[in-house]
C-alpha cells in the first residue's frame, strides 16, 4: 500500500511550514486526497510532482565552505549546462552550511569540521545539527592545511609555537569556518592559547583573502589550504590533512538536477579543471561516506 503523509508530515519533507502545504493544496498543484476530513499526501506521488518541479527549477545553490576546487568546478558545471542549469555558491562558512540546511535554505552543503572528542571530520556534527533530516554525505576531496607565509619563510616559522613564541602578525578565519575550528583544535592540542597569538581576532573569509593578506604584508601568517600558497609566490608549511564533504538531503538525491550535479564530482571532470592539484588528494571523490 502507498505511503500517505500527514500535512505535518509533508510540511517537514518539503521544509516548509503547515500554512505553506495548504497554499499549495489551494492552488491545485501537489497530489492530495481528502479523507473522512483530513488531507492526506501520497508520497510517491508528491516524489513525483517534486522531480517535476526540480526538472523546471533546474539552479542550484551550494552553501558552506570557502573551497576554489568546488568554486571552479560550479563553474564549470554553468558552463556546460547554460542556458538548463546554473549553480549558484554562497561561501558562509562549514557551521553555517549546516545551518543553512537545517533552516531548509539550499540544495547541498560542503564542510569539513574536525570534531574535537572524535577526531571525525564532519559526520559527528551532521549529527549533532541536522538530525532527524536525512542527509547523504559525498567526499569531494581531501586537502592540505597548514600555514601560509612569506617565500622563502624568512621569520624562519616552523609551526604554531613559533607563531606565538615569536609574537608575528596572524590572520585569521571566520569564526564558524572549518579552518577555524581546526586552528583552535591544533592550539589546544599543543596547550597554547588564542589570546597569545597577534592577530587572532583579525579574520577574513577565505582562503584567498588569507593569502593576499600575507602577500601584501599586512600579515606574516595565516593558516589555508596548500593550494593558494601555489597561486601566490608563498611558502607553505602542512599540518593537517582534511576531509572535505558534499551533504545533499536525502529527498533531494534520487533528482535528475542532483544526479546531473553529482556526476561531475568525479575525479575525470576535476582533472580537466587544474592538471596539477598541490594540496589536493582526490582519493574518495565521489564516494558515499554517509547515508541517514
């Protein structure tokens, strides 16, 4: 027998609320039946009439992390499918990706948040933040963090401990990044203090601004990915390798947009993108690390 959803029911599948369900009942579009007084949905249906409806509202928007892989791979993914299809990046940040998802705003999410009790990237937060929502999680990548510095490192910076022993300019991610939250994950590690480094309130929002604020002076050093430091002429010390993840909710993934978005995580497209990828180890790209 066919699944029928209460309008509760159906007001959390489709993330909106109970007022919105009715307006759409109004308007005669999404499949229902009224039985014994009460509106009741079929589920296959409703899939049905929300593939339809994601075939005509074919954008799609991406929230999360800063990452110029992901950035250049959404751009290629406009470029090949313009005029159908376009997807749009609004770079807020791992934690906010998340909430972002949880307050139903876009279609996917990308993070890479290092859980400090576990030692797990991501899963222990999606847990802990999404939960009850179903969600898959897909690995686009895993890179390289570490800090970012003058060439030829000429304050002669070894690690964190220099960066506080030596008292040099930091600057800083946004609070919420998952940059960030591995910065103070390394600090706690090694028993060290935010109030010791200079500049650990200055913050910027990508990894890009935390090159070119070492690049032009403004900062000795900044903790990012390895990749920007090869888009400058900057040294880089690695300290950390993380798992950078796509979260796509569960209703979403059987779609034709997520099935067409997701083809291109694929190491073959991403190669086409940038030959050599300093920084970047592609190997579980496009692989299910997670399904709720």
């Amino acid at each position: 027998m066919e699944e029928l959803l209460t309008t509760k029911e159906l007001a959390d599948f489709l993330r909106l609320n109970e007022k919105k369900v009715y307006q759409l009942i109004r308007g005669g579009g999404i499949p229902h039946v009224r039985i014994a007084g009460k509106w009741l949905f079929p589920k296959e249906h409703v899939m049905r009439w929300i593939d339809e409806r994601v075939q005509r509202e074919r954008n799609i928007l991406i929230v999360g992390s800063d990452d110029i892989l992901l950035a250049r791979l959404l751009a290629l993914y406009s470029r090949e499918q313009f005029p159908q299809s376009l997807a749009f990046y609004s770079s807020v940040g791992s934690m906010r990706g998340i909430e972002a998802l949880a307050h139903k705003k876009g279609q996917v999410c990308c993070v890479h948040l290092l859980d400090v009790e576990t030692g797990e990237y991501n899963l222990p937060f999606l847990n802990r933040h999404l939960a009850p929502q179903k969600y898959v999680v897909v690995n686009l990548c895993y890179r390289r963090q570490g800090l970012i510095l003058h060439k030829g490192n000429p304050l002669g910076i070894k690690d964190l401990e220099d960066v506080v022993k030596k008292g040099v300019r930091f600057i800083n991610r946004n609070e919420g990044s998952g940059t960030r939250v591995l910065l103070e994950y390394l600090l706690g590690k090694k028993g060290l203090a935010e109030k010791e480094i200079v500049g650990f309130a200055n913050e910027v929002d990508t990894h890009v601004e935390v090159a070119l604020k070492v690049l032009f002076g403004e900062a000795d050093v900044g903790l990012g990915i390895e990749y920007v430091a090869h888009l400058f002429p900057l040294d880089f010390i690695p300290l950390q390798e993380e798992r950078f993840d796509l979260v796509v909710p569960k209703e979403l993934w059987p779609t034709q947009l997520m099935k067409g978005f997701l083809s291109y995580v694929d190491p073959l497209p991403i190669q086409r993108l940038i030959h050599t990828l300093p920084g970047y180890n592609l190997k579980d790209t496009g692989k299910v690390i997670f399904e709720s």
